[in-house]
C-alpha cells in the first residue's frame, strides 16, 4: 500500500471514523461522495446492517472509476474484493451483498466506465487501462484505507473473488499487484484476452455465411449436445448426463442430425483457430458439449450477434478506427500488433512467485462445459504456471478445480454451486489445503477434484451423493 495512504488523519484512523463522516476524509485523487448506515442496496432490499460508502477515483488523467466499500456492523475483520463481468461498467451489487452476509467487508467498481459499449475506449486510452487492471488495483488500496478508518483496524486477510472478467481481474491482481490480496478466486477467467477475441472473430466467421446469415440454425444446437453426450458420456465408468472431459472424447457422428456443410462449421468452433502461416494453435476451441446444455448455449456469443461478439477491442482498442474491416482481419498480423501495443489486456504471466513467497494463495476453477471462456485455456494456463514454477511450488499455492457439465459461471448439467470462497479462507487461516470441493445440482452432489485429480465412483451407493466418490489421477 503507498506511503500516502497513512497520511490520511492517523488518529481518526486509531479511533474508528463514524460512518457519516467518512465524506470529510481526505484521500488524494478519491472523493468520498457519500457515507451512511444501510440495510439495503439496489436490488438488494434486505441486507445485514453496515456502512455504505460511494467514492470515486481519478487516478490519472481522464480516469474516472466509480466504487464502493460496504463495511457491516457484524464485522469478520477480514475484507473481500469482487469482479466485475464482461465489458460491463457497473457495481457487482449481487457479489457484494453475499460477502457482505458472510461478514466480509467489501468493495466492488464499475472498471471505470459506464454500460458494456465498447466504445468507451475510443480515443480514451486510460480509460481502457482502467478496465484492462487499474481500476480494480485502485479500488483495492483505497476500499482497505476506508476500512480502516471506519473501524479503526485493518483487515486480518483479503480476499478477491471473480468469475469471467472478475477471474481476469483476479490473475491480473496476483500477477501485477501480488500484495493486494493474500488469497484469490478466479472462475473461469478471461485472462488470455487478445486470443479469445481472435476465437470469437473466427468461431462466428465458421459459423456464418459470407451474407452474415448462420450456416448453423440454433435449434440444432441441442441435437449437437445430445449427439455429443450420447458418444462422451460414460468414459468415466457412469452413464449420468455429465462430460467427465471432453477432450477424451472420440470424433462424434454429426451426418444424421446436421448437412455437411453444418457439420463442418461445428467441427471448425470445437478445433479453434490456428495460424494460416504456420498452423501452430493461436487460441483453442469451444469444449465439445458446450453447443447448447439448456442453461446457455452458444447462441448469444457465437451464433445471434450480427458480429463477433468483442470485435471493438480491435476496432476501438487497437485500430481506433470505427469503420475497420474485421472481414480482412489477418489473425498473424493482427495478433502481432494487438500483443505489442494491448499487451496490458492480458493475465497471462506464468511466474507467480512473488505472490507465492509471501505466501499468497490462488484457487481457480472452471466448467467443462462453458460456451463463453474456453475451460482447455484455463487448464493450459495452469499447466503453463507449473511448467515454470515447478510442480511443487505450484501445489503449494495454486489449486485448480474442473467441474464436469458446468457452463459459464455456474449452470449447466453438472453440478455447479460451491462454496469458494470457504475453502480459500481455511487454507490461509489453517494451512489445510483445499483437494476436493463438493459441487451441488438439485439433490445430486460430486465432488471437485484438484486438477489433475478426476472423481470415480467407488461402486457402491449412490452416483448422487459426493460421500461415494474419491479423487484419483485419471488413467494415462
């Protein structure tokens, strides 16, 4: 945390600032615009009691990153940040009203714009450097100075939880600002940015036409997901509706659902894209059973836009040019240009150590079954981190969890909802490292395993209850 911080009134700080008069603090480059006690928030009309604090942060010129830090009354002494999703410029009122139930004081912030236009980066090159990571830095240092200052005590852990972009927030944190957080959540994270972007251009161009019109008609999205889970299904031992992993799955038989040319651009989405010079992967493809599992699909990110979905970012990050072609996008060229000039748009450093040594801990998950963030990234991530790091030191920090028939953040037809956060706290406060966290749908629970650990049965009792499972390494 900067010098500067404790510069704000050390004894109002020892004392505890009454929450109403946290506006008269005076904090350089941050206002406080309001300050009051609260059992409420938008969309959020029942709340335990705390202090609701609005601020916003002008860190640079033309910087403008609206925040909050909700403080309860009920304090855990312990604080937790929360991610934002997609582009989108607004507060994560939802995630900070669970945290702030847990006990947790918490801050959320709007990336430092407003709505989910991509525009909001023309012209304004600060601005896109608030969303890429600043803002959430920002937020961070300032929402544990108002803790303070509020109580009069600093939190004994931070945590950070996110999920899509709030995971990219989160490998962003530990890599640029190793000492933000002591442990950190990221859920399906968007970290490889620039190449995921790339993948939506050529996953919608496979899907299309050269009119724009979908080769592909969404309703057999779900045939696709049924012929695929009729072939996947079962190379776990259970025949139970789930894709343990569908990169062991056998080519699939589409020829009785699908034409050839429908066929074709399915099979181009679940390849990926690779270099047209060398043939080497530039980013991988949607997971197959993925297509469309009732609870999302990839109609609204590959298959409904009118255009690839994120294509501003090189036509208003990159090119500043609102009339530029994507159709005679060249994917070396572009990538090329793109990784020198936004390389601050990714999370993709594979050395954590210095977030490791002090003894920070990172937890990251995913759904094998998400249309949005490719699950074969976040795994190669991981892989690429132990590859550097060595396998030790990886486990002793970083713990990576697989959820088969997960989609985007939850959904799906596996099991989907699991506490995080919980198992992240009890590795930093009692050294016991997370190896398998129970995941529920309805009445069936499994557990998730550490990567590379899969569940398997036992072969007695029932495929519905976690307690009948056990986490092994698969067979080579």
């Amino acid at each position: 945390m900067k010098a500067w911080i404790f510069l704000v009134t050390s004894t109002a700080i020892a004392a505890g600032t009454p929450c109403t008069r946290l506006t008269s603090l005076k904090i350089p480059k941050v206002t406080v615009r309001s300050a009051s006690m609260s059992q409420s928030a938008p969309g959020l009309p029942s709340l335990p009691s705390f202090c609701r604090i609005q601020a916003v942060a002008h860190p640079v010129t033309d910087s403008e990153i609206e925040f909050e830090v909700w403080i309860p009354v009920a304090w855990n002494r312990k604080f937790e940040g929360v991610g934002n999703g997609g582009y989108v410029g607004a507060l994560s009122y939802a995630a900070m009203g669970r945290a702030l139930r847990n006990g947790y004081a918490t801050a959320s912030h709007n990336t430092g714009h407003v709505g989910d236009n991509l525009l909001f980066g023309l012209g304004h090159p600060e601005k896109v450097r608030d969303y890429a990571y600043r803002a959430v830095h920002v937020m961070t240092e300032n929402a544990k100075l108002l803790i303070r200052a509020h109580t009069g005590r600093a939190a004994v852990k931070s945590y950070f939880v996110g999920c899509s972009a709030g995971g990219h927030q989160a490998l962003s944190e530990a890599q640029r600002y190793p000492e933000d957080y002591d442990g950190i959540v990221a859920g399906a994270p968007a970290n490889n940015r620039l190449r995921q972007t790339l993948g939506f251009i050529y996953s919608w161009r496979a899907l299309h036409g050269e009119d724009g019109s979908p080769i592909v008609p969404a309703a057999k999205l779900s045939l696709v997901t049924q012929a695929v889970s009729g072939a996947c299904d079962g190379h776990d031992g259970l025949k139970d509706g789930v894709i343990e992993d569908p990169r062991k799955c056998a080519p699939v038989d589409l020829s009785g659902i699908l034409t050839s040319a429908e066929a074709n651009a399915v099979r181009q989405v679940w390849a990926g894209l690779k270099s047209p010079a060398t043939g080497q992967p530039i980013f991988t493809g949607w997971p197959l059973g993925s297509e469309d599992n009732g609870d999302q699909s990839w109609k609204p990110y590959l298959l409904e836009p009118l255009e690839p979905m994120r294509v501003g970012v090189f036509r208003y990050f990159l090119f500043g040019d609102p009339a530029w072609p994507w159709r005679k996008i060249d994917y070396d060229r572009d990538l090329k240009l793109a990784e020198q000039k936004l390389d601050y748009m990714q999370a993709i450093d594979r050395d954590l150590s210095v977030f490791a040594n002090r003894g920070g801990k990172l937890l990251m998950y995913a759904g094998w079954a998400d249309p949005v963030v490719p699950p074969q990234d976040t795994v190669s991530y991981y892989e690429a981190v132990t590859a550097t790091m060595g396998e030790a030191k990886t486990r002793a920090f970083f713990r990576l969890f697989l959820a088969p028939g997960m989609a985007h953040c939850g959904g799906g037809p596996g099991p989907n909802q699991f506490d995080s956060i919980g198992p992240l706290d009890q590795w930093l406060t009692h050294a016991t490292a997370p190896e398998r966290i129970v995941a529920t749908r309805g009445a069936r629970t499994r557990p998730l395993c550490a990567y590379p650990r899969v569940a398997r049965h036992m072969g007695k009792g029932s495929i519905d209850d976690a307690a009948n499972f056990v986490c092994v390494l698969p067979a080579q």
